[in-house]
C-alpha cells in the first residue's frame, strides 16, 4: 500500500480516552527498543532458515551447516546472534555443542509468521 493510499481524518478531534488508555498500555522506551533488537534477529533469511532446522531438532554446527549448504564458520556466527537474542541456547555434549530452540515461545513466534503469510 503506498503512503497516500492511507486515510486521513477529515477533521482533526483527539480522543483523549483512547490516547491515554494506549498511553497507559505502552511499555517502557528500553522495553520496546529491546524487543524491535529481537525482531530485527528475524529479519535475516540464514537466522530463519537455522530457526526452522532447530523447529526440528536439536542439531550441532557440522549438521546445520550440511543442512544448509553453508561453512561452518557462517552457521556458527548465525547461532551466536541467535544465542545473544536468547532466540536459541546450546548443550555440551564432550567436544560437541547442540543447538535448540531456547522455549516453547520462539517456536510460536515462528509458527504465527507463518500462519499469518499463508492465511488469506
């Protein structure tokens, strides 16, 4: 939709109840530049792509990487982004690390993504 596809009002009247209810609701400014930093974690294909394999699975770097037909060296600075955004945690197993989703709410972050490209 362009810009001036948007509607206007055609009189300009504040409702003052709505703004301060909205107001009231609004998290705090760190809260809300916190969660755009974890949204812009989304907003790479790799990271997507790695998200959904560990939908899956819990996987190492070396099974990521075949998977993705990518280095290792690539995959691992995708999981460390992931792991610093608290999107994926990790588990030593002796000399390797399995990856995994971290909790049940990035799996639904994806799954409403999705849902909400493929609904008509």
């Amino acid at each position: 939709m362009a810009i001036h596809d948007v509607e206007c009002c055609e009189q300009i009247q504040v409702h003052e109840d709505l703004v301060n209810t909205a107001r009231a609701q609004l998290p705090e400014e760190d809260t809300l530049y916190d969660l755009a930093e974890v949204f812009k974690v989304f907003g790479d294909s790799t990271r997507i792509k790695i998200l959904y394999v560990l939908f899956e699975a819990e996987m190492c770097v070396c099974d990521i990487a075949q998977l993705l037909n990518m280095n290792q060296s690539a995959i691992s600075h995708q999981l460390r982004i992931l792991k610093q955004s608290r999107l994926v945690k990790s588990r030593r197993d002796g000399k390797q690390v399995f990856y995994s989703l971290d909790d049940e709410h990035v799996h639904s972050i994806l799954n409403q993504g999705m849902a909400h490209l493929t609904e008509k």
